[in-house]
DNA sequence: TTGTAAGCGTTATCAC
DNA sequence: GTGATAACGCTTACAA
C-alpha cells in the first residue's frame, strides 16, 4: 500500500494494470473493453475505492448536491417539506444540504453564501429577506416568495385557498366571518389567503372583517383587545373565522374557549396548512390543504430542468379542503 | 473579464496585482502586509469573489461538512434532533448534509457511501442496520445504538429513565405494571427502557409484565388480544403502563378508551421521549424526557473533538419526568 | 478502444 | 513578507 489515506483512482490503475483514463471511464460509463471493465471493478472492490466527488465537482463543475433553505426543521409544515424535498433530490441522486435560518434575513444571506461557497447545483429557499443577494448563474426556486420573473417561485394556490375557505365557511351557516393572520411584515404569497378570503365574501355580498397582525406585535394580546370589542352579551359578533395557518387556528380555539365560546357550536374555525397529528394522523382542525409533497416535487423539478430558458415565473399548486372537527359537519 | 464563469483566486491575483499565493493567505488568515491584505480584499469584493470549497476541500482534506443519517425528518423526535445537530454544527462554522433512510438497512448502507464519496468530515448516524460498513477512518457517532468500542454512541439514560418511570408509577399508586414496546428487531440502547423498569419493579418487590412487539407484528392486533386476556370484569388487570415512547402512549391512550377505560383515572400511563405538541408547546403524555438538544450537541462535540485517541464508548444523558395528564397527580 | 497529459481552483513549499 | 510552482484526484481532449 502506499499510503495509508483513501486509494484514488492511480491506486486503482496501478492494481488493475491499467491507465487512470480507463479507470475514470469505468467509473463513468463510458465505453471500455469489457475484460478492462471487470478488471477495474474488482480492483476497486479491493481497494475500497469510491470517486472523490470534490476533485470530481471541481473538473465537471456539478456537484449533485442541492441546498434547501428552511427557517427551520421543526415546524411539521417545513419538515414535510424537507421530507419532501430530500426525496425527489435522492430520486435524483442529489444529495441535500440543509440550511436553517430562523427566519433571520442575516442568517438566510449567510447560508446562502455559504452554500455557494459549497459549489452546490441549485438552491431552494423559503426566505423572508426581500433582497437576498444570490448568485444569478445559480439556480434558484423560491417557495412562498415571489422574487421577480427570473426566479421561479412556487406556492399553493393561497388566494384559491382562502376563498374555498370563505365559501365553505357561507355554506356552513356563517353570517358574520372574519380573517385573522400573524404573520411577518414582508410581503409573501400567503398573503393572498385573507385576499381570496375577502374577495369571495364580497363576491357573495357578505361583509368581512379583518385582523391582520404582524409577528412582533405577538397574538394574545391585540387578539384579545379585538375579541372585547367584538364582544356583546357574551356572544361573539363573528360566527365563523378563517386563520391564516393551522398553528394559528389552534392558539385561536384555545383563546375562544377560555372566553366560554365553543369550536364549532358558536364559532366555526378553518386554518390553512393541512397539519397533522403525530400520532394519529388526524388534522388538528378543519382546513385547507397544501400539497406539501407536490410542492416540494415542484421545487426539484423547476431546479433541476435541463432547460432553464423559460421557467415559469410562479406556479400555484391546488389546495384542498377537509374537516377536521372545527366546522359543523 | 476573462471569462463568464466564478471568479477564482486567480482573478483576484489579477485584479489586485498580486500573486496568487497572497490572496490564498488573505482568505486564510495568514501574515500578509496590510496594504496587499486590503487591496485582494477590494478586488474580491469587486469581483464578486467567493472561495470553491471543493477546490479547497481537494487541497485539504477537510470539507467542513458533516452527515447526519436519520430514518426521517417528519417525526418531532427526529426533527428535534437534526434541528438540534444544525445549530451545533453551525456554531463551529460547518454545514450539514442530510440523508434520510426510512429506517431501511440498504438506503442507510447507500447513504454511508454517498457522503463518503462527498469527504464530509464525520457522520452522525441513527440507524438500523447492525452491520453497516463505514470507513473506520472517518469520524462515526452513533445514536441510540452501540456498534463496538471504535464507534461513539450516544443516547439518553434509558436504563435510568425505565426506572424512573416504574419508581413514578409505584408512587402513584401502581400495583399491576405493564411494560409496552412496539419496535425494530435490532437490539439498540432504547431497549434498556424496559430493563430499567422491569428492575425497578423487582427491586421494590412488584411483579411487572412486559410486551414486547415488533414492528413487522403491529400494534393494534396483538395488544387487542392481549388487553382481552387480562380484563376481568370490565376491569384491566393493569392500573400503570409504561410504553416505551410516547406516539405509544397515544394509541394506546386511544385503545384503552375505545374499550372504555379511562386514563388516567383506570390506568395511568407514561411514555418516552418529551414530544410536544406543534403548536402548544405542551406535552403529548406524561413522559421521561430525553434531552435532544444535549443529544445532538454531544454528538457534534464528539465528532468534531481533535483528540480522537480515546473518546467515550457509550454516553449516557440523564432524562426527566414530567407529567402530561396521562398519571395522577 | 486505450493511454497521455493538461487543467479545474486551491493550498503549501520553497526560494527570493 | 511575497511570489512562483508543485501537488490534490479527477475528467477530457487528443494522440497512439
């Protein structure tokens, strides 16, 4: 032996009596004599070589390796998503990098710095740094942010979502609904649920009101403040309340509760996500469906085309309804 | 500009009119005169410059990645973990590769040669497979299951945590436990739950029963048989069952009121592990709970510790005991 | 078909 | 302190 680190492709060549470029070729298939083949392969076997992808990423300039860039990795939302994601890349055979930012806009730049550091092939992010500065040669999909036309960006259908909502909501009896949502202060595609939301109330000629909060103004407090004033004769003026997540539609039954209102008797609840128990399985309210696993297919789809002429600037995917114990059904 | 491509060292040598050693030194932190320091540091700026960590890796040996391998991301205990691990590794500036298994013994041995082929620097690994084969020059970690005296294993006091988890129901006034488990085939720490507890209870002279499935058997079936064999009369020969962990203790929750037993009023119950739920915060059970982000910290510690001569065999974290409403108190 | 040799972007070892 | 130059392990023309 000679030398005591991992055997490279000349150790190889030496052991099997042949030249480095068979070698390579072997490993690339690419035409080779088929006793050279078998020869090379049982030195390598042997040997316990295995290609070094970096010296490999630094001739072809691929790495097969894609960053995916998350806020975090706890949230079932974007764990489904990683879930997700890792098995359309491993479909591939890329491998997955992944960065957690908090949803700290200074971390999202640092990672992705860092990862084009790494020289990896694409990146997928779900950011909240309206100017991210990235690498335009590099391939870039967006989830949830709209960047610009050269940025493919791919969502659920939000605005579809929240009117589906809206209607159900009508169907289900409702008079008096309201849209509820905290969320960050940048703009996002999830914005667009209280808009459909609105848009089919109008449309169906019933008036709605809205509580948008941001993040730092915390929920139980202005939330409260606004349930007082809503408040007459220990009846809630709204009957029905469409929350912008499922998380969200959780804290809002416990709030609703401690004021003595029933979920759904007095007031019906849909979040937005689709969610669901650990254990069971179940959905932990009614609500509308993100097609977690599709989206993130998307995501790899867009980011790996061969033909990035003309990618789609924002793609919708279609979200469904189910009940899950917080409507009258 | 030369050409359409990244920047390299070379065109930073170009642009600030210095030789390319120098800019390596910039980038490394190595003596250099400040004047020259602040004029690559200019060029690169300008240029847009980032180093090609493969390129460096190539040089190196050290990629500043590790893998971390886990059956999946979806469930919260594995979710905690990788969270956990990201955080420690990117506190010591390294990025992390993650490759996820469904527990399946061929996608973990393929993961292992994936990232090697990739020259992490370390894997950390929670797998299934007793015999995987890993490169014995590459730093391993293990959690949750013990491989030998050259491989680190990390995991919770699960001995430690059955006992607790028997003295707890004893003092809630347990006359008849049962100890529960639904699990892999492969001997791994986790099992020691049962040995635990089952010690404890001979230790205090109660005569304990254990059930122990697995995966391939299911749960509903077998445990169905077994509850109705030990009713008598309405009632459950059991008051205390300890489930080894807590998505257990839920279907088993669910179970014994399907049959109209009530928790934790008929039976208490106490998993394992210190799920919470998504949104609340709160726990699913009464639990022993394993300190995950202590778990991942000393995985990374472990595998990025210089001295490599004598590291630890096993590492044991101490657990607590919480109550979730499944025990009287 | 197979072998040879020139890089890919870095780091590291030298003389200067 | 600085600047050539030789690797690192691989791919890929190109020559044999």
């Amino acid at each position: 032996m000679k030398h005591n680190s991992a055997p490279t492709m000349k150790d190889v060549a030496l052991e099997a009596g042949v030249a480095l470029g068979t070698v390579s070729k072997v490993f690339n298939d690419l035409p080779v004599g088929e006793s050279y083949r078998l020869r090379v392969e049982e030195a390598a076997r042997k040997l316990g070589y295995q290609v070094n992808s970096y010296a490999r990423g630094l001739k072809t300039n691929r790495t097969f390796t894609v960053a995916l860039i998350l806020p975090n990795i706890t949230d079932p939302f974007f764990s489904a998503l990683a879930q997700g994601a890792y098995e359309s890349l491993s479909a591939r055979q890329y491998r997955m990098l992944l960065s957690l930012t908090s949803s700290n806009p200074e971390a999202e730049q640092r990672c992705i710095r860092m990862v084009q550091q790494n020289k990896v092939d694409g990146i997928i992010g779900l950011t909240y740094n309206p100017n991210l500065e990235v690498d335009p040669a590099l391939p870039y999909v967006s989830i949830d942010r709209y960047f610009g036309p050269n940025v493919p960006c791919v969502s659920s259908d939000n605005f579809g979502g929240g009117q589906m909502a809206a209607e159900k909501l009508l169907e289900l009896g409702c008079r008096h609904p309201l849209f509820l949502r905290v969320g960050s202060r940048v703009p996002g595609e999830s914005d667009k649920r209280g808009d459909g939301f609105e848009s089919a109330c109008r449309r169906r000629g019933v008036k709605c009101d809205s509580l948008r909060l941001n993040d730092e103004d915390g929920l139980v407090e202005p939330f409260r403040a606004f349930l007082s004033q809503h408040m007459k004769g220990g009846r809630l003026e709204y009957d029905g309340i469409f929350c912008a997540t499922d998380a969200l539609t959780i804290h809002i039954r416990g709030m609703l509760s401690e004021l003595g209102l029933r979920v759904p008797e007095d007031v019906q609840l849909i979040g937005f996500d689709g969610i669901r128990r650990f254990t069971t399985g179940d959905l932990y309210c009614s609500t509308i469906i993100q097609p977690i696993p599709r989206l993130a297919e998307t995501c790899v789809d867009l980011l790996l085309r061969e033909d990035r002429s003309n990618l789609p600037r924002l793609i919708c995917l279609p979200v469904t309804y189910a009940s899950g114990g917080t409507t009258r059904e």
